[in-house]
C-alpha cells in the first residue's frame, strides 16, 4: 500500500468516502435517537434547577445534529489536513524527499480503521429498538466502552475519544513513515505519535487542572 501511494499519491476518493459515512451515520442516529431521552440523559449531571431548564430550552435536535456534521464534513478532514501539514514539516527539516500530497494520502489512508467504528455504530443503530441509544454507545471499541466504564464525568469525553481505530491508525501511520522514510521503528512511531500525545495529553492536562481546582 505505501509503495503505492508513494507513486500514486490518491486521496479525495478516500476523504470523501470516510467523511460523507461517518455523516451519513450521524445523520441516521439523530433520525431515530428518542431525542427527549437523549436531552434527559445530558441534563442528568446539572444539580441546579435553574439551570437545568435552561439548558433544556437551548438543547435542539437540529442545532446537535448541525454541529456533529460540522465536525464530520469539515473538522474531521481539517484534522487530517493539519498532520499532513505536520509530516510534510518533519520531512522537510529531516530532508525525507516527500510532497505534502504524498503525506496528505498516507493520513488520509492512515484512517481507513475508522470504517470499522462506523460499522460497529451502524450495528448498534440496527440492534436498538426503542431509541434510547447514547452517543457513547455508538462507540463500542472506545477506551471508554472496552475498559473503564465511566457514565459520567469530565473524563468521559476523552475515554470516548480514544478508540480501537485511532491506535490503529497512528501504527499504520507509524508504518509509513518507516517504510518512506527509513527511519528506525522507534523514530518512526515518534514522528506518528507526537501529534496524538499533544492533543490528547493536553485534554488530559486540562482535566487533571479542572479537577485539582
């Protein structure tokens, strides 16, 4: 694959296709979430009163369902865009000989595995009867649903974030990057986890300092 894409640098077919499917799930779980159920759930952990019905005012299906396609049609592929970016600058201070089009195809094929977490929220869709569905469910390989079981919390977003597909992304990107590159095994995985670990460490950092407060 990477020798490949190493000739033939393809990625708008692939972008697309993982952008518009993870839409097209979102889109279907908003459709058939019992929507006055999923706002229930969300305004569990407001104690104040006040407060709670406030939110339950500003709580809209079309507003959830906007910002979600937000992030699938425009954030998700930015994010790619932003790594591309990343490896194309590492290339070019380590002197890899590589195009920014050649880095942008490898991130992009990079997160193929994500078909795999669209897949499994699909079954879950399948599976539920009543529409009392959370969106965490529809992450059934997330560090969150495989291991530590939190309902609720400051912690729970980023335990939902980190999945079965973004590790096995990072290691094929980590792949790549060896086989283009030359590197060492431990170079490589350094250059495809540095991103990640700045991203997700920094959302830790933020946690840890919201709760010592």
């Amino acid at each position: 694959m990477f020798a490949s894409l190493d000739s033939h640098p393809v990625w708008l077919a692939p972008l697309l296709l993982l952008a518009l499917s993870t839409a097209a799930v979102s889109a279907w779980y908003y459709s058939v979430v019992d929507f006055e159920w999923l706002k229930e759930q969300a305004l569990l952990s407001i104690s104040d009163v006040n407060l709670r019905e406030s939110a339950r005012l500003s709580i809209r299906r079309e507003a959830m369902l906007t910002s979600t396609l937000i992030h699938d049609l425009v954030l998700l592929p930015l994010g790619w865009l932003l790594m591309a970016l990343y490896l194309f600058g590492v290339s070019r201070l380590l002197a890899f000989q590589r195009s920014f089009r050649q880095w942008f195809s490898l991130v992009v094929w990079s997160n193929m595995p994500h078909f795999i977490l669209l897949a499994s929220g699909a079954v879950q869709l399948l599976l539920n009867t009543d529409g009392h569905i959370s969106n965490a469910q529809l992450h059934p390989l997330s560090l969150n649903q495989l291991v530590l079981r939190l309902q609720s919390g400051p912690w729970m977003g980023l335990a939902e974030a980190i999945d079965v597909g973004l590790v096995w992304s990072i290691a094929l990107l980590a792949l790549g990057v060896h086989d283009w590159t030359r590197r060492g095994w431990a170079s490589a995985l350094a250059i495809a986890l540095l991103p990640p670990l700045l991203v997700y460490g920094g959302w830790a950092l933020l946690l840890a300092q919201g709760i010592t407060q």
